[in-house]
C-alpha cells in the first residue's frame, strides 16, 4: 500500500518534464579481451535507471540504453541493451534524433582491447601486455551534435572531484555535470545513495546525501529549470 | 508441488557423499586496476553452485568460496565470498584442512595487473598499455598439498578440448577434470545447461547435455565412486 502511494504520488505530482524526450545510458561497459575474458567498472546502473525511472514520473518519454546490468526496466521507459561502448555509441547515435535532454550516466569504459582475440587466449608467460585503444567518447559525440540535446555527463572521481568536473564540463562542451566522490562509502557504483553536486557554467548546487532516486529527482528538477530558462 | 516432490526425491534419495567434506569454488574473479575499474570473465557462477546444491543433496558437507555473482546460497552450505584469485587462493588454504574433495569450478583469472593505482587513472593517451602477471594457480596448489584432497578441475575451452582438458589433468596432478566447450550455444558460463565430459587418468565419461543441476548430480556421483575405489 505504501509503494502503491508513493507511486500515486509520483504520478500525481508536477511534470516539468512533459512532453521532453529523455535518452539515457546506464550501468557498465564490457571490452572484451576474447570470448571468455572482458574489462569493466563497479557500475551498477542504479543511479541511471533511478534517473529513467524518476524522468517517466516527471512527464518525459524516456529511451535507456543500458550496459549488462542485474536491474528490472523502470515501468513505461523504452530499454536498449548494450555491452561495448561501440555498442553504446551506435544505440545512441540511432536514437539521438528529436531527444530534448542527454543524460551520460553509463561508466564507458575508457580503453579497449586493440585485440579480440576469435579464441581463448591461452596463458603461457609469466607476465603479458594487454595493448588498449581509446574508446569513443559518446558524451563528447552526443555535445557536438547540431542541433543537440540539453547534455548531462557524470564525474565519478576518487580524488580532486571538483576540479575534474568542471575541466569535464568545459572540455566536453556539457551544459551540466553531476560530479560524485567515488572514494567515499555509501555513495557511487553500488550504493543505494549518492551525494551529488551538479556544476554547470556559471553555477553549482549541491544534492546533499539520499538514496539515488531522490538523487535523481532532484537532478532532473535542475535540468528542468534549465530547459525553462533556455 | 513439483518443485517440492523434487526437493523431498533428493532429501530421499542415497547419500553416496554422507561423512564426506567438499569444498569448492564458483564464479568469476575480478581483478582490479584501480578502484574502479577491473578484469573479469563470463562466468556466471551457476554451475559451481548447482554442484554444491547437489553434494548437500548427496550427504556432503559443503564450503563454497564464490567470486562476484548474482546467486543466493544453496540451503546448507557454508558461502565465503571472495573478489580477486589471490583473495580465493587465501580463503582456499584456510578452509583445505580436513576436506575430502576439491572441485575448483570458479573462472579464475589466469593474469592481474602489475600495478594497481590507488586512485582512478585517468585517461590520458591513444593507447596504453597494461602489464599482466600471473595469478596463483589455485587448482595446482590443492592439487600439491600432502595431505589432498581428491581434486577435481574444469577446463573451459574454445577449441580443442580434449586436448586441452587432458593435458591439464596431468600437468596440475588432477585426479579429475570436466571439460565444457563454451563456443558451443546454451552451454558453459551463462547458460542453464551444460555438457560436460569427464576425464580422469584412465578413462572418461560423457554426460550428455541436459540442465546444470542435473550435470552437477552425475558428476558428484562419477567422484564418489571414485572415492568409493580409493
């Protein structure tokens, strides 16, 4: 009864969001190494599909585009699955078109593999090198569009947070960015909370400490009232 | 009911490992290169915890040492969670004293970096390049104990897998080994089901393709009778 009710509330509350579409990306990348071995990250997609979830309650029609991630699909949100950030680029490239808001919320991972190797490595030495690539950077893809989306990356840092942020933000041409201190307990990859500030050019607000959908409530009331003043 | 019927059909059922201690392994292990991100492979976990399922089923008294993975602990079984293969081999050695069988079913990682950055690197250039070392061969270390156990590897495989399977039998001094070859569909590390052959020094043994519970439940009982001949 009382997830009913909060549901009800969700649904029954304001919509700055109506009638905005929303594409997004969740949870981690997977580079594979060969068909058995791969690279990723701590990303659990919480915060992403709290993100989509909370988007659909506010009035947007939503398009996750999701790492492999242990996460049911947020009712009324439209979910693509991915596993390499190539993958990921292509799936947002495809839905890009007519999006009024970008949110980057995917750790893509930086570097790939040079090689896939068709078969299992087998192992031999003592040591081995493992040669990477640059991925491509989807957040700065989706910045350079014209016309684009209102675009929305995320820093997750473990030293130094604010600085990286806002080099982020200006270097990739960002409206905004949710910056969170990976380092600390209980927030980031896989916490239920999250302590984010957001930056934008000549701005900043800090989320305090709440569980990711609150986090995402209040994340996307900002980008609202950004859109609002545009 | 069906569920339940099968559940008491196992309870009922003989106990060819009644008084026998197993311990094993399941899963993937993951491999840090920095605080977020990380090595790892396509193991699921699902078989290592089927055969622990199925040797409490048969009498035994079961330790299961698990990488990452998204499976509830089989009723009975005393679960130690681990993260990388050094972790593993640590709590391996720990719980070896007094055990009867060892069936190492995790995907350890063969390699882990050199370095592991306390912070998270930052990206920087084109390429990179990761140096590897090996990991502890966690099978090979049981396998070298006096006292042993009765020690039972998986040879996961891409491409000449009797070879592959036989050659590691004999060079880790395995008692046993079930060799899956995981190019194949709806079989090995995702999949529900699985077609394991066994070998053992003079002989081998088919276990056709069928569910993962079922594969688990004859390769327990091909063990106890080796155990039984001992």
């Amino acid at each position: 009864a009382i997830a009913a009710a909060t549901v009800e509330a969700l649904n029954a509350g304001p919509k700055p969001l109506a009638g905005k579409k929303l594409l997004l990306t969740a949870g981690p990348t997977r580079e594979a190494l060969d068909p058995v071995r791969f690279m990723s990250n701590h990303s659990s997609g919480k915060m992403g599909f709290a993100l989509a979830e909370q988007a659909v309650a506010l009035g947007a029609e939503v398009t996750l585009v999701s790492g492999p991630v242990s996460l049911a699909t947020p009712a009324g949100v439209t979910r693509i699955d991915v596993e390499s950030a190539e993958q990921m680029l292509e799936a947002v490239l495809a839905a890009l078109p007519g999006q009024d808001i970008f949110i980057g919320c995917a750790a893509v991972a930086d570097y790939r593999p040079l090689a896939v190797a068709d078969n299992k490595i087998k192992k031999s030495n003592e040591r081995m090198v493992v040669e990477l690539v640059r991925n491509p950077d989807i957040l700065a893809t989706v910045a350079q569009q014209q016309p684009r989306p209102f675009t929305v990356g995320f820093a997750a840092e473990t030293d130094n947070v604010e600085q990286y942020a806002r080099d982020k933000l200006a270097r990739k041409g960002l409206d905004l960015i949710a910056a969170n201190d990976v380092s600390k307990p209980d927030q980031g990859f896989n916490a239920n909370h999250n302590a984010l500030t957001l930056y934008w050019a000549d701005g900043h607000k800090s989320l305090g400490h709440s569980d990711k959908g609150q986090q995402a409530r209040l994340m996307l009331d900002t980008i609202a009232d950004h859109l609002a003043c545009q």
